[in-house]
C-alpha cells in the first residue's frame, strides 16, 4: 500500500530520519512510537501530504498504489469554513461526491415545484438530470447517508440535540471528534491517527476500540496510551536515533523485543572486542617474525574489518527515578462526604445538578480512581474534595491530612514572568528538592535551554506540565490528580506511574489512561447520573464487571422481548421439542418481517421513479404529491435498513 524507501527527512538543519526505509501493508495496525521531539508527528504530516514548513527537505522515495486513499486526524485542528455548519452536516460531508449530490437533488426538487414551460427542452434536460441523480444517489447508497454519520456521531458521545448543533458551539475536544467521525465515515484505505484518544471519555474510547478492531484496512497511531496500542496493533515502528525500527507487534512485545535486541548486541559488543584483543596480541607477538608475517597481515587486516563494524549499542535516555517527600502520616479517616450536592447555574437555563445526595468515605492508603463519561462530574467531585468549590452538605478532612491537588486552575498560580527553572527552584522545599529539580523537569519533557523558557511563553500544555513538576516536589499524604497524564510521553508516564507506586500517602486520580489506573489503583468512584458507585477492585476488573452488568441488561431486555412474543398452544403436554425457541428462532421472524416491508416499499419505490421520470409528470396535477411520497419512502426504507442491519447483527 505505502513504502518508504531511503527516507531522509530534515527541518531546518536538524535531521529528523536518515536513510531510512518501512512498509505499511493493506491492512497493517501500526504503532508509531518514539520519544517527544523525535518526529513522529512531522513525519504522518508528511506521509498525509500535510504542509509542514518552508525549511523541511526531504530526499527518498514515498510509493504507494492509485487507490491509496488516506485520511489523516492532526494533533491540532482547524475548522475554517465549516464552523457554521451543523455537527451532522459536517459529518455527512465525510462522503463529498455524495453530499453534494444530495444537495443537488434537494434544488432540483425546488426547481421542479415552480412555473415552467413542460414542453421546452430545459424542463425535459431538468427531468432526465433529476432521474439520473436519483438514481445514483441511491446506488451509492445516499439513503443511508445520515443513519450512518448518526451512528458514528453516537459512537463518539454526540447526543440527538448535538446533531444540529453548529460546529463553532463545540469546544475544541468536541471538535476533534467531529474531525474523528467524518474521517471513519470515509473509510480511507489508510488512517493516520496522531494522538486521537486525548478528548475521549471511558465510553467513547471504548467505542472507538471496538470500531478499530473491526477496521479492514490499515492504520498508524500515535499514542502515549500504552494500552490502547496494545489493543490495536500488531506492528511497531519506533523512531529512534533518526532511523526507523521495526517490531513485529503490539507495545508491549515491542518493550520485550528491544531489551532483548539490546541484550543480544551488548553481547555482540563484547564479543567482537575480545576477537580484536586476541587477534591484536597475535600480531603484536608474531608480526616481526619472517615466518609469520603472511598470518600476521590476515589477522590486521580482521582487525580492520572488525573495527568497521564495531558500534557501541545505542539506548534511549535511561529512566529517571523520582521519589515524593516524606510527610508525617494521616488519621485513619482521611475524607468524608455527607449528602453532597452540586449544581452549576447555566446561561438562560435552570441550574444544572451535577452532583445530588454524594456520600462517600476516602481512608489512608486509599488509592482511588475517579472514572466516568465527560461532563457526569469527575473534575466536579475532585474540586469538592479538595476544597477548591463551593457546595451543598457536609465535607469533612480528617486528622493531620496534608492536601496536594493537581487541577486546570493550577496553570494560573505560575508566575508568568520567571523561567521554568526558577519557578521549580522557588518552590523546592529543601537543598535536597532542588538538587532533583533538573532531572524531573527532563521527565516532563524540559531539557537543555528550555528550561530557561519563561512560563509566560509556554503553551497550555506545557504550563500543565510545570504545575504537575511544581507539585511533585511539595510534601502531602492526600493527593489528588485531575488528569496528570494529559501532554505526557511513555517515558514521562512511567516516572510518574514509579513514584506513585513508591508514594506512601492517600491517592485519588481522575484519568483516561487506562494502563495508568490499572498500575495504581484498588478502588474506583464510578460517577454516574449525579450519583457516585463504589467499587473495591482495580481498574481492569471494574471495566469487567460494568461489561458483565451492561451485558446481564441487554439480555433481559432480550429475554422481556421473547416473553412478549406471542407462543403456540399445545394441548399435549409439552417436550423438549416444543420448548420455545431461542434468540435466533426470534430474530429470524424478525428479519423476514423487515424484508417482506422493505421489498414491498422498495417496489413502491420503482414504481413512482418510474411514474416520474415520464415526460409528460410535471404537467400532472398530483406531481408535488408524488414527489413527496417519494421523499418519505427513501426516508422509511433508510429506517428499516437500519433496524435490518441491527436485527441481523
């Protein structure tokens, strides 16, 4: 499908690749990983044909096939043109050719409903085209147009009233997901993904995975999310000193495999410098003997060989170990909430509850989890418990507890004006803080001379990345971490997720990183319908028992449809045989309905088509009728396609 070949590209005077070469086949899964700065984003720009910059060059060779169609999601999203368009219009452009076909139809109808000479050849050009394009619409199935793009809105989280919302009332997470549904609505023969889960909640994450795993063709993704890479993929490129490396699998048999080749040339290494050694004292013993000299040159011109091919393995930077300051330990009670309540006061609107009768109790050692789709009240109840909100009920901190809290609001206690560095140093409890200040702000991703960046410059998320710095360095024994891994690497992850795991204090984070939760947590606060579920397990084993409880409800909502179909009577006593059938008997009954409505609708169908493309339709006085029957079978046959497909599924 797509192959680079001696790829060499540069920005500027930096090198980003280097002779470098990868295949990416009709339906590979691939992971493009490396560390932050190492060009993964440039380089899926470039593979899209994405301007990236005046200064960058490249040299190589890009093949891929005529129909290499590729659809690309960027980090960063622009919405120029279409901000006034709404989220369903926007999405059903995914399909252009088809969208604007459905426009054309919609004035053609208009068209057809005012005055015009029935004879002239105009009206009967405006007949055929109108036919034609029906028609067409139809074989590319642009009655299911909407349905389709409605699905997948619904997938990602986009409610009935969001269709017809306007794209510029979204934010700009809302968007990209605006961005992500038209791009699957494409079905491009190549995905390129760059960061797509950094706006998904719980639910809509989920609901991508299951849309991805079941793709049938290709993809790259960029992801700081490990375990939603190990899910998806089954081919890893990393991008590692400017040449690209590839593993024959998912994240994590990519961390096994690189150790493993590391491993193996270390011992090559060694091995290779032992055979120079031995070699080099043969020559220093023999080399001036007559009778040895022929040995002597075979065995230096071996060295030289050796030498040639000897490189010291490389390695990635190795991990920076940060530990948390020790602060006098907590009672046993650290947290209660007693019959909480939230609620925000909305524009034009009634106040909105977010949180409604919340009790919970959070003790020392606690590490919790705060998990939930986007706006149920996650952020919400981390600001209740820090004390940063105003709310109703009773909120009470127990004996000795230190509070550190992680949130949005965090970004604006930085000093605008002083460098990273000395924000850091200023807030360094101790000589021994500050002599660590360096190596955690190498952890998040601040080296060299960016340390010297005032903070006033810095993006949003780098201020965030200062803030989590800043606070990693202050003694507490409750912390609480709105979404700390938001703008992090793999690397920066894993540092934190070990000084977590190391931390001897009272934990509660809100986060979408899944493998993160998985690493630190037994408890989760499941926050739903204003209301807060707890759970006593891990993060993995919550996700198993919502799926067991959603599936357990799907199944009685199956069972209450079979109790509600109609049963033969027998007066024999029954047997095994006429015991009721099961699910497929029902569904069968329930597919040769809907085909029996939609041949019968469908042969409605051809017959007005037929009726309207006659020459003479326009001059009858029921043709608006018609045209309006029309309208109504394509919009009914659309609903029962649809209710066919979920039936059969």
């Amino acid at each position: 499908m797509l192959e680079a070949r001696n790829l060499h590209l540069t920005i500027g005077t930096k090198d980003l690749l280097i002779d470098t070469s990868f295949r990416i086949g009709d339906t590979d899964k691939v992971a493009l990983i490396g560390l932050n700065g190492a060009g993964k984003s440039t380089l899926m720009k470039f593979l899209a044909g994405e301007t990236i910059s005046q200064t960058l060059h490249h040299e190589g060779q890009i093949l891929k096939s005529a129909d290499t169609t590729i659809g690309y999601l960027p980090q960063e999203i622009s919405f120029e043109g279409d901000l006034e368009k709404t989220a369903l219009e926007y999405a059903m452009q995914a399909n252009q050719t088809l969208y604007d076909l459905s426009r054309a139809i919609a004035r053609m109808e208009i068209e057809l409903t005012l005055p015009i000479d029935h004879e002239s050849d105009a009206y009967h050009k405006l007949i055929e085209t109108f036919s034609e394009s029906t028609h067409e619409f139809e074989r590319l199935g642009g009655y299911r147009m909407q349905s389709d793009a409605e699905k997948i809105l619904s997938g990602l989280g986009f409610s009935q009233e969001d269709f017809q919302k306007r794209v510029k009332e979204f934010s700009g997470g809302w968007q990209m997901r605006l961005l992500i549904s038209k791009l699957l609505l494409q079905q491009p023969a190549l995905l390129l993904l760059d960061e797509p889960t950094n706006h998904l909640d719980m639910d809509s994450l989920r609901w991508l995975e299951s849309y991805l795993l079941n793709y049938d063709k290709s993809y790259v993704i960029i992801s700081h999310d490990r375990f939603f890479l190990d899910k998806l993929t089954t081919k890893t490129l990393e991008i590692s000193f400017k040449r690209i490396t590839e593993y024959k699998g998912n994240y994590t048999f990519y961390e096994q495999e690189k150790a493993l080749r590391y491993e193996q040339s270390i011992a090559k290494y060694e091995n290779d410098k032992k055979k120079i050694e031995h070699l080099q004292q043969f020559v220093n013993r023999f080399k001036a003997k007559a009778t040895k000299a022929t040995q002597a040159q075979s065995r230096v011109r071996m060295i030289e060989k050796l030498q040639q091919e000897l490189e010291t393995p490389e390695q990635d930077l190795s991990q920076i170990s940060f530990r948390f300051p020790k602060a006098a330990p907590s009672g046993r009670m650290v947290i209660t909430l007693e019959n909480v309540r939230k609620s925000y006061t909305m524009p034009d609107q009634a106040g909105k509850v977010v949180l409604k009768n919340v009790s919970l109790e959070i003790e020392r050692g606690d590490r919790v989890a705060i998990v939930g789709s986007n706006g149920a009240g996650k952020s919400t109840l981390c600001k209740v418990l820090a004390g940063e909100t105003e709310f109703e009920g009773k909120r009470t901190l127990g004996h000795n507890v230190s509070l550190a809290f992680f949130g949005q609001h965090q970004t604006e206690k930085l000093n605008q004006k002083v460098s990273i560095l000395d924000e850091m140093l200023d807030a360094a409890p101790d000589s021994e803080a500050r002599k660590k200040v360096r190596d955690l702000l190498g952890c998040f991703l601040f080296s060299g001379d960016a340390v010297e960046k005032k903070i006033g410059v810095l993006s949003g998320g780098e201020k965030s990345r200062v803030a989590l710095a800043k606070m990693l360095l202050t003694a507490s024994n409750f912390l609480i971490l709105d979404e700390p891994t938001n703008h992090l690497d793999m690397r920066s992850k894993e540092m934190l997720i070990e000084s977590l795991e190391h931390y001897d204090g009272t934990l509660l984070i809100v986060s979408h990183d899944r493998y993160f939760l998985d690493s630190l947590v037994d408890k989760v606060f499941y926050v739903k319908d204003g209301g807060v579920r707890v759970f006593l397990s891990g993060y993995a084993e919550f996700l198993e028992k919502i799926d067991a409880e959603l599936q357990a409800e799907a199944d009685s909502k199956k069972s209450s449809v079979k109790a509600d179909t109609p049963k033969k009577t027998d007066s024999a006593k029954p047997t095994a045989k006429t015991v009721p059938t099961s699910k497929p008997t029902v569904n069968k009954k329930q597919l040769d309905k809907l085909e029996k409505q939609i041949e019968k609708l469908e042969a409605e169908k051809i017959t007005l088509e037929a009726e309207m493309s006659s020459a003479d339709f326009y001059k009858r006085a029921d043709s608006k009728q018609t045209i309006e029957k029309h309208k109504l079978l394509a919009k009914e046959l659309e609903t029962l396609y649809t209710e066919w497909e979920k039936v059969s599924a």
